[in-house]
C-alpha cells in the first residue's frame, strides 16, 4: 500500500512506524512543512496507561520514551502565599523535541520516506496514494482542501493562554494563581527535562486586556509575566520560541470536532480530528493511541472503506468520557474568579476534582495535607506501580533518576 502522512507530529510519525511494522512492504512517506529537528512547543505530559501501550505497539521506541522522560507524583497548588498538595495521579513528561527525535530515528530506520520543508499545495499532488493520513494538526491544510466533507465545527473558549518555557525547573506538577489589580492569572507549571519546565499562563479575557497583553510585544509580555509571579519563578525566566512574531503568541483554546473522520481515501488523526482541552493532558495521549487504532484496522482487513469505519467508530467511542472531562476541566478554569474565595485548601480540592468525582474524598484530601499521611499515599501509589509493573521494582526517572520498566512491558 501507498501511505502519505501529512504532518510529522507524534500521531504521523508513530503511525508510520506502526505500518512499517505491520508490513515492511508497504510505501510510507511523511510530509512535514518545518525544518528537521525544528519544532514548536515545550514538554507533553502523558500517563503510564499510555506507556504501557507503546511498550506493546513499538518496544524500541517506548524504551527510548520512557529513558528520555521524567516522573512527577505531586501536585501543588500555590494561591494567597499558601501552598496545598495533592498526592497521586503521578504522570510523566517529555520534551516534544525530544520524542519526535525519538520517532523520527525509528522511522527513518524502518524505511519511512520523511520529506522535511515539504508544504502541500493541494491534495491532487498525492494523486498516487491509496491512503492518505491528515495528522497536520487543528489547522488542518488536507482537511480544509477536502471542503466540506468532514462537518468540522469550533468551539472557541473564553479563556487566553500562552505556551511558555522557563529555567525554573518545578519538583511537583505547579499551579499558580495570581492576582492583580486587573483580574487573576494563574499557570500550569511542570519540568521535562534536566533543566527546563513547561509554564501555560492563562487567564479571563478582562484580565488579558486590563493588563495590557493586547498591546505588549513578545519581550514585554514576557517580563510582565516575571513580574507577576516572582516568588513561584524565584528569580528564572520565561521563554518564548517564536521569536519570529510582533505579538506574543496568545490563543485561545479551540475545541475541534468532526462529523466525519474520513472521506474516500483521507483520513483524519490526532488533533486534525478533535482536540481535548490542554488542562488535562491528553493531547498526545490521544494522538498515539489514533495511530494505534488506525494502524490496528489496517491489519485487520483488505477493504480500505471498512478498516477507515472500525477506526473512527471505535476512536469516536474511546474519546467520549476523555472529551467529557475535558469539557468539565475547561469549564472549572473560565470559572476561576468565582472559586477563589473558598478557604485555600477548599479551592485546590475543588481544582483538582474539576473533572468530576466523589465528595466523600474531601476529609481524606484534607487529612492528606499533614506529612505523615502524604508519605504513606506515596508509598502505597508506589505499591500499585510495583504490582502494575509485574512485581519487578525499577526506579524512576524524579530529579534525575532513570525511569525503566521492567522486563513484563518489552
């Protein structure tokens, strides 16, 4: 078969490895529009679900992954000077460099044909392609040269937000809240690497203007920033990768659906197929795990119509409590000025529980502020890695310590 991946983020890339995998026979090419090794963004976070599911899929690849990645198994909230902590739920994170260096290498050594610097003009140039896989991002250019084939719609949210890098490197996933005489910001801090941290600012659309972030240059927004939060900073600074625009890049969150997820022979993946907002982590998740399952179909039948179906019914159904949460978590951060009033202890509980869950938990949370009871949580968190992990301990990669897993997973 002749594939053509347009776009060589982690849903292509790993995709193409999987096909190759599957089949050495096939013809896999990947457009990519940027330059080798450039790309934008900071670290990704992802959970040990999905690490043992590219242990099963590509065990070269996931050793690579989980050396280059690093654990964290506390969350703290800093709001008013105070700090609350909430144990568990501990993920991981790499730098988005990093794993696309990863994918790129294995599927360049498996015979994947990456085209760097490679624009498409239209999708009549693919002309030769039995199947052609749209994972070029919400900006879809292959899924808006298809028209209106996919019933695409965008929910814009309220909420502006910036993806920023700092010097600060952060023991525990951080957030942050602010305020200033215009309003509260707040930001999502958490190391990827040695010495560097993702930090996604956000705030309400009045904050953003009565700070004058409508008008400042790059430079300026990112010292404005510093200044905000000089004690959860402690003196590092803010980085912006695109140092190519007049205007600090601000967004505002785009929830992305589809109506269909292929026509003929394009099919959508990754976020040219749905996005999931960003304060739950699952954006690359979500990636890979479409390019195992539209990799999977593949293998499953000749008929390229129907492996296309099986993927999207079954991705469509996998999404639908992840895009719930989603929704519930991005609700929770437009409505941060109505919940700041609480006790500091109530609102952290509230942040983390925004996803929905039991009320019978918060006496628990509460007691777990005290150290003794935070070191047996983590303690039993690690007794449930060990069984997950097949009863073989390995340690992780937390400040500097490698994360290996055991044999079980290879």
């Amino acid at each position: 078969m002749r594939i053509v991946c347009v776009g060589g983020g982690p849903a292509g890339l790993y995709f193409a490895i999987l096909a190759k995998l599957a089949n050495r026979g096939h013809d896999i090419t990947l457009l990519e529009r940027n330059p080798a090794g450039v790309t934008y963004g900071w670290g990704v976070v992802f959970w040990e679900d999905l690490l043992e599911s590219l242990y099963r899929s590509d065990p070269e690849s996931a050793r690579e992954i989980a050396e280059a990645a690093v654990r964290w198994d506390q969350q703290e909230v800093h709001i008013r000077g105070q700090t609350a902590l909430h144990i568990g739920g501990y993920g991981f994170s790499i730098g988005r460099d990093r794993l696309l260096e990863i994918l790129t290498r294995r599927a360049v050594s498996l015979g994947v044909d990456i085209q760097f610097q490679r624009e498409l003009g239209d999708v009549s140039e693919l002309a030769d392609a039995d199947l052609i896989v749209a994972c070029d991002g919400a900006n879809s250019t292959v899924r808006r040269l298809q028209g209106a084939h996919f019933q695409t719609n965008v929910e814009v949210g309220r909420n502006k937000y910036i993806w920023l890098g700092t010097d600060k490197v952060f023991d525990a996933f951080t957030f942050a809240f602010e305020e200033t005489a215009a309003g509260w910001l707040w930001f999502h801090g958490y190391r990827f690497c040695g010495d560097a941290s993702t930090c996604i600012v956000e705030c309400p659309q009045e904050t953003w203007e009565g700070l004058g972030f409508d008008t400042l240059g790059p430079d300026e927004t990112l010292r404005r920033l510093e200044g905000i939060f000089p004690r959860q900073l402690a003196g590092h600074s803010l980085f912006n990768q695109r140092r190519d625009l007049d205007k600090a890049p601000w967004l505002n969150f785009r929830r992305l659906t589809n109506e269909r997820w292929y026509h003929d022979k394009v099919v959508l993946m990754g976020d040219a197929a749905h996005t999931t907002h960003f304060t739950i982590g699952s954006g690359t998740k979500l990636a890979i795990q479409d390019a195992i399952g539209l990799a999977g179909k593949l293998g499953e039948t000749q008929d390229l119509q129907a492996a296309l179906k099986a993927y999207e019914e079954e991705r469509r159904t996998a999404l639908l409590p992840i895009q719930d949460k989603a929704r519930s978590s991005a609700e929770w951060f437009e409505n941060v000025p109505s919940y700041v009033g609480q006790p500091t202890i109530r609102f952290a509980y509230s942040l983390f529980n925004r996803r929905g869950g039991t009320s019978w938990y918060y006496p628990f949370y509460l007691a777990s502020q005290t150290a003794a009871l935070r070191g047996l949580v983590r303690s039993l968190h690690s007794a449930r890695r060990w069984v997950r992990q097949g009863g073989t301990w390995a340690p992780s990669r937390r400040m500097g310590t490698e994360l290996r897993l055991p044999s079980s997973f290879r």
